[in-house]
C-alpha cells in the first residue's frame, strides 16, 4: 500500500511553473525525495491549462506524510507557495498492493 497525493498549484503569469522550476532548482525537491517514505515526487504540466502544475506526491504511509508535514521543510514549501501566490486543489489515493492481471490487456510496456 502507498498514498498518493496529486496537487494541483495553480497561478497567474508562469507562477505555478516558476514555483516548480524553483524547488527542483533549489535542492527542496531531491531533499523531500530523500526523505523516509517517499516514494515519489514529480511535477508534470496539463495541456490544457498553461497556468497549472500537477505535483504527484507519493509516500509509504500516513506516518511518512505527518513526519513530512511535521518538518522543516513545510516552511520552505509554504514560503515557496506564498511568494509565487500559488491556490491549491489536492487528491489523495490509497493504491492496492495487488497487481490487476485484467488491466494487462490494456497496458503497452
């Protein structure tokens, strides 16, 4: 079992695509991905909509995500997200630890 958390950041003028840019120029992003429990964390772009950042979060359990939270590095984020006046929509996913063989048909590797 994993959580996965999307987060959607969404500005005006580049913001959410300069906040991006910052953290993963920053170090922030290999820190957090350095963290215990991080499975993932990347950011990815919508086509249809130049003014958000999808940032898949991926983490071990809700143990690693609090610990996260509970660090330093929140206040780095928030920082980050108050300077580039970033809103935010989030969805969280428990994922399966089972594999589903009838989704093979459907799945190109």
């Amino acid at each position: 079992m994993s959580i996965v958390v999307n987060i959607y950041y969404k500005g005006e003028n580049g913001a959410a695509k300069a906040f991006a840019r910052e953290m993963t120029s920053s170090g922030i992003v290999d820190e957090i991905r350095r963290e215990k429990g991080n499975l993932r964390y990347e950011y990815f772009l919508p086509f249809d909509d130049e003014e958000t950042v999808l940032l898949i979060d991926e983490w071990t359990d809700q143990k690693a995500i609090n610990a996260h939270h509970a660090s330093d590095m929140m206040t780095k984020i928030a920082t980050l997200r108050e300077k580039y006046d970033l809103h935010m929509r989030v969805e969280r996913f428990v994922s399966e630890d089972s594999e589903n063989p009838a989704d093979d048909k459907f799945v190109r590797k």
